[in-house]
C-alpha cells in the first residue's frame, strides 16, 4: 500500500508553493508600509486557551480541534485559529500593558473539517492583531490596509468587503436572549445544527446555509435592534471613514462569526470566484478578550487571511519567476569540474541571479532542452572543444538566441552586460 498524504493535508508543490511565497512576500511589504512587526507563535498550545478564548460551544472547540494528552498528560491542541495565541503571546511577555502593538504572523492552522476545494485541515494563513485602539479608526485602518493588499495581488476587482457591528457584551446578550425566546417557538422546524445552536451557540444559527433555517430568521428580532448607542456611533464612524477613502462596502447584518469573543466591528472579504468557500479575509474587535485570557482590560481587533484559497484565485494570472537565468551544462568529467566552480564564481559576483548546473552526464541535446525548460535567458556550454580553448560556450534562450563563445577570463563581465 503506497502512503499518502493525510486526507485534508495537502502537499504544495513548487508552483503553489511560489504562490503561497508571492502572497506573503507582497503581504510583508504592505504591512511594513503600516508599521506592522511580524512575531512567531507556537503550533501547539494549551487546550484551555482555545476553550477560554474561542468558545466551548464554538463548532471549534466541540468539532474541529486536533487535541491530544502529551506524554506527561497535559492536554494539547494544534493551534485553530492564530488570535488566541497572540494574546497569549502579548500577554506572556508583557506587550500589551500601556502600550501599542501592531502585529503579524503566519504559518498554518489545524482543523478537522470536511476536506474541499479551498477549505482543508491544515491551512495556511496570515494574520494581524493590534492591542491597545479602541476607536474606530484603527478598525478603519485595517480596512484601508486589506484593500492595498488586494489591489497589490490584483484582486482588487475580485474582493468585496461585507461589514456589520455585534455592539458590546450586553448588545449581545440581550439579542441572544431575545433570539432563543424567538426561535423556541419554532425548535420543531430548525435544522439539526441549530437545534444544537440553540441551546449551545444561538447567534451561530444566523450563519446557517439551511433555507428553511433562514426563512425562520426573517420574522425574528434583528439584531441591530439591541445594538447599544456607543457601539452604533463607532460602527458610524467607522463606516464614514470608509466612505471618504471610497472603500467600497455592503452592511451584512448576518455576520456574526463564529468565535465567541468578537465586539463591535466585525467584517468579511469575500468573493464570488470559489463557490461555497467565498470568504477570504475575516476577523473584527475582541475588545474583552485579553482580559478574558488573564489580562488587564484591552481593547484589540485583528483578522486572518487564507493563503490557500487567495493562491486559487491567482492560478490562472499568476507567473512563477524561471527556475534559473542561467543554465551550465557540459561534457565530462573536467567539464563538470569546471561547470560547478563557474557557477560559484557567478554567484559571488551576481547576487540575485539564479545559475542551474546540470550535474551528472546527459547529452548537449538533452541538457540544452533541460536549459529551455527551465525558462532560463542563457545557457553556457562547456565541452571538450571549450576546456582545449579555454573558453566557454554562450546561447542566448530568449530572443534572437545569439551564440557566443567567451573567454574564461572575461565571462564574469560578459554576464553582467548581458544581465544589467
């Protein structure tokens, strides 16, 4: 029996993996633009951390954790979600109090899912978090900078923002209450999953998919109904910033997420372009969850990307960068010899440029058609003809392919006309 990759968990192969590299690396740059500072955050953690932060009536929580004892009993847990253990992280080492914190990480993330296009166990994201704002021009913010990052991908005319505010624990509360004495009524007529909700996680029941389930929903108590009067003035200024920076939005009262500790702000960037899996970009306040987690009172607000499903966007528009720009290849043994040097020689004196040495034997035909493949702008030749002279063979790939035969001496500059 062959062994395979662990349903869920997906090999990346060169291309995507390029992709995955492409997305952080334009992702960096517009964070530093915004003076983010990237941190690294465990894969494991403490499973109370998860339980505390995210909710144990969450779908997380009682569903999709991978959780299992260590060798000395403690229970652990591959990390879900990235929020809980930057809290965790800011708090250990005293980041939050007093101070001003901008963010960022990325690596993958655990859940035991049904596998899908773009939705798998083990995913790869990007998130940012920001402690110690509570007004809602960071919540602007955040927003201005998600937009540069897709404009920077060229999704921009791809990616909608959806928005809406959850008010404060209280807000949330009384919706919650008002919600249940609603849909009691109609308990009989719930799909499965709500019926569950009901009792567990109410405001879940909003972001069921189930018709039945949201035709329900549009006589019940609305939301922004319980919203208090401070949270409506943030959401309010929040939404006139955006106006004025022309970001374009759509107020979605049916987002609610699915973790326990969001306030106030919440939104979603999603897109039409992937089916069922149409959020790419989702996060909002946790104005209570440092204090939560065993701080002192902080506001926060932060969100997650997934690279996977940004990276199935660009398949069809992205150019992964040649394998190498320049290709030796050669013919025997002191040709090999001579071939590997060269290449150290061309690295030292142009950093940057990619040089493949075609090792072990193959013929010129072979070799040279290796040279094309690799998408590289010029082959060099070394053969028996080469090592007599002294000198080495030039091919031009790209354009008019020119042929030369240059000096061993003057090949260092030779390539660097050729390639400045």
């Amino acid at each position: 029996m062959k062994i395979q990759a662990i349903r869920g968990m997906q090999d990346l192969l060169p291309r995507q993996q390029a992709m995955f590299v492409h997305i952080a690396d334009t992702v960096r740059e517009v964070f530093a633009s915004y003076g983010y500072e990237q941190v690294g955050l465990p894969v494991l953690e403490s499973t109370g951390l998860f339980k505390r932060a995210v909710g144990e009536a969450t779908d997380i929580v009682e569903k999709e954790m991978y959780t299992f004892e260590d060798r000395n009993g403690e229970s652990l847990t591959l990390r879900p979600e990235g929020t809980a253990g930057c809290v965790r992280m800011a708090l250990q080492h005293g980041l939050t109090y007093n101070q001003i914190q901008r963010l960022w990480y990325m690596g993958p993330m655990f859940r035991h899912e049904r596998p899908q296009k773009g939705r798998y166990r083990q995913f790869e994201q990007i998130g940012a978090e920001c402690f110690g704002m509570a007004g809602p021009d960071i919540d602007a913010e955040l927003l201005f900078m998600t937009a540069r990052i897709w404009q920077a991908l060229g999704l921009q005319d791809d990616i909608s923002l959806e928005l809406n505010t959850l008010g404060n624990s209280a807000s949330r509360q009384a919706f919650r209450d008002a919600l249940v004495a609603y849909l009691q009524a109609y308990k009989d007529d719930l799909d499965e999953d709500s019926r569950r909700r009901l009792v567990s996680n109410p405001l879940r029941i909003l972001d069921s998919k189930v018709e039945q389930t949201q035709a329900l929903l549009v006589a019940g108590p609305v939301f922004q109904d319980y919203i208090d009067a401070e949270s409506m003035d943030h959401f309010a200024q929040l939404r006139r910033l955006l106006d004025d920076q022309k970001v374009a939005y759509r107020v979605n009262p049916g987002i609610v997420r699915g973790l326990d500790y969001y306030n106030k702000t919440v939104f979603e960037w999603v897109t039409t372009s992937l089916g069922a899996q149409g959020t790419v970009c989702a996060g909002g306040r946790y104005d209570g969850l440092v204090e939560q987690i065993g701080g002192k009172p902080t506001p926060g607000i932060g969100f997650a990307m997934g690279l996977d499903r940004l990276s199935l966007m660009l398949e069809e528009r992205f150019e992964a960068r040649p394998a190498a720009d320049i290709y030796i290849a050669s013919m025997g043994d002191v040709a090999r010899h001579q071939a590997l040097l060269l290449a150290e020689r061309i690295r030292d004196a142009l950093p940057g440029v990619r040089v493949m040495v075609h090792c072990s034997e193959g013929k010129f035909k072979a070799q040279l058609k290796k040279a094309d493949a690799s998408l590289a702008r010029v082959a060099l030749v070394i053969g028996d003809e080469e090592v007599a002279s002294d000198a080495i063979g030039v091919k031009q790939l790209r354009g008019d392919g020119q042929q030369a035969s240059v000096r061993a001496n003057d090949i260092i500059e030779h390539l660097q006309t050729l390639f400045s």
